[in-house]
C-alpha cells in the first residue's frame, strides 16, 4: 500500500512527460511553478488565469514576472485573460477595507 503521496516527485515526472498543467496543480514551490509556467503556449489561457487565482498575488506577480523576461509574446496572447485577472489582482491586493471580507479577516 501506499502510504505517502509524493507530490513534487509527480509533479516532476508530469513535467517531463509534456503535462504542464498536472505537473503545475503538484508543484508547492514558486521555483518549479515559474519554471513550468514559461510554457503557456501548451496551457489554455482559461486554466492559466484559474491557477493564478490559485496562488498567493504575490506569487502570481513573480510568476508573471518571469514570463515577461521569457518572452512578451506570451502576455501579449493572454492578454484579454490577464486582463480579467488583474482586475481581481488590484482588488485583492488592496488594503482589507477595499477588499471583499472572504479575503482578508478584518479584526
């Protein structure tokens, strides 16, 4: 039986065989997510921006960082997707009294 779910492990072997958007929903850490995530031209823009909404903004930030200094062609074809999505970056990016309260517990 087992008994422990590798996840990076799975994560690993997705990415090697071609399956980006498996290999991105195992990864936990912001180095192997920037790394797979470069290759939107084999992820659906759709499922993209879903997973951004994943992460913390932050990390979404640096992601879209590094896709930036990989190539401008990938924002510039997501674009109509990246924009929906920073929208919802400002938003939640706000100070809490700007924000909705299911983001930010308000003391």
């Amino acid at each position: 039986m087992f008994t422990h779910y590798d996840r990076p492990h799975i994560a690993s072997l997705c990415e090697k065989a071609g399956l980006l958007q498996r290999a991105l929903e195992h990864y936990t850490d912001l180095y192997d997510i920037k790394r797979a995530v470069v290759h939107t031209h084999l992820l659906k823009s759709d499922w993209l921006v879903n997973f951004f909404g994943t992460l913390s903004v932050e990390d979404t930030i640096e992601c879209l960082k590094t896709m930036l200094q990989v190539s401008n062609e990938i924002v510039i074809e997501n674009k109509p997707q990246l924009d929906l999505f920073s929208d919802f970056l400002g938003k939640h990016s706000a100070k809490p009294s700007s924000c909705c309260s299911s983001c930010h517990k308000v003391s």
